[in-house]
C-alpha cells in the first residue's frame, strides 16, 4: 500500500468546530473555534486555529497559531498547566491588537490539550515602537539623546551649504 492510497480520517479532513461563551470587552459573545490540532499527533504547537464571533461592527474571524508563554502549575509526573497566547490585528491601521489567552495541559507523554473553556479575548495595545516624549530619534551618534533634536545638531558646513542650496533655488539672496 502506498501512502496515496490512505484515505484521510475524517477528524484530520475536516476540522473540528467547538462553541463557547466568554466575556468579549465586557460582553458575553458565543466564540466558534475551529481546529485541525489533534493533541495524540501534534505535540509541540497550537496553530491554524480559527476563532469567530459576532460584533456590532460585524463578524470578527481570526486564523491564529499559539505559542507557549508560561507555566501556570506543575503536577509532578502527570503534566503541566500553561499559558498559551496568540495574537491577530484589530484592524489595518489600529494600534491595537486582538490577545488570545488559553490554558494548556501538557502532558508528560508531551501531548497538548487546550483547555477551549479557558480561551480569554482581550484588546491590547501593540508593543513595540514607543518613542519618549520630546525625542524624535536624531542625533549626532544616531543614538538618541537627552535632548530634542535641534539646530546644534548641524555641524558649521551643514548650514554653509544649506545656505549655497537655498542661495541657488532662489529662496534667499
């Protein structure tokens, strides 16, 4: 027999559909989870996971993939809780950010059984990119300072030939 001839089993061809309610930004919303992830066979990952529900905005549906972030509680020789988070944009020019939060039992034999009552959405800010105040990240060494950019930036024959430049253009005589 070749591997051609095997026919899929159904649980891997079509992926499984699970419903439940959790509070959404202070709404109870009824969230449809739909997964291929199969704890016996995928040991190390949660991804391709499709999460929707209904806004007032219209449907929210997120294909996300789960990455570990931490242990929650260790049992010995049986397994362990943990944290596992996703995450997908709230929308094209949003600065924030959808967060998916799940528990996950890891078992020691390292099958991943995600706990779907557990999920929590939540709206987050995205990280990354904040510039203190009053910096606009310019300075001589290309490492911010503490203080604004400004004209003591610019070297004496900087400002001599932006001064030849407007001279030539006409803007000053």
């Amino acid at each position: 027999m070749r591997l051609v001839d095997l026919t899929p089993l159904k649980e891997q061809e079509n992926p499984e559909e699970i419903k439940v309610k959790i509070d959404i930004l202070g709404d109870e919303k009824e969230v449809a989870i739909k997964t291929t992830h199969d704890p016996f066979v995928n040991t190390k990952d949660i991804k391709d996971v499709t999460i929707s529900w209904n806004e007032p905005w219209g449907e929210e549906v997120h294909t996300v993939n789960f990455k570990f972030k931490e242990e929650i509680e260790d049992h010995d020789n049986e397994g362990k809780d943990e944290e596992w988070i996703a995450q997908a944009s709230f929308g094209d020019k949003s600065s924030l950010i959808w967060e998916f939060k799940l528990e996950v039992y890891h078992l020691q034999s390292q099958q991943l059984e995600p706990n779907w009552d557990t999920l929590k959405i939540e709206k987050e800010e995205k990280k990354g990119g904040d510039v203190e105040e009053g910096t606009c990240g310019y300075s001589i060494d290309g490492e911010g300072g503490d203080e604004p950019a400004g004209p003591h930036l610019l070297n004496k024959s900087n400002l001599q030939e932006i001064r030849l430049l407007k001279i030539r253009a006409g803007i000053i005589k």
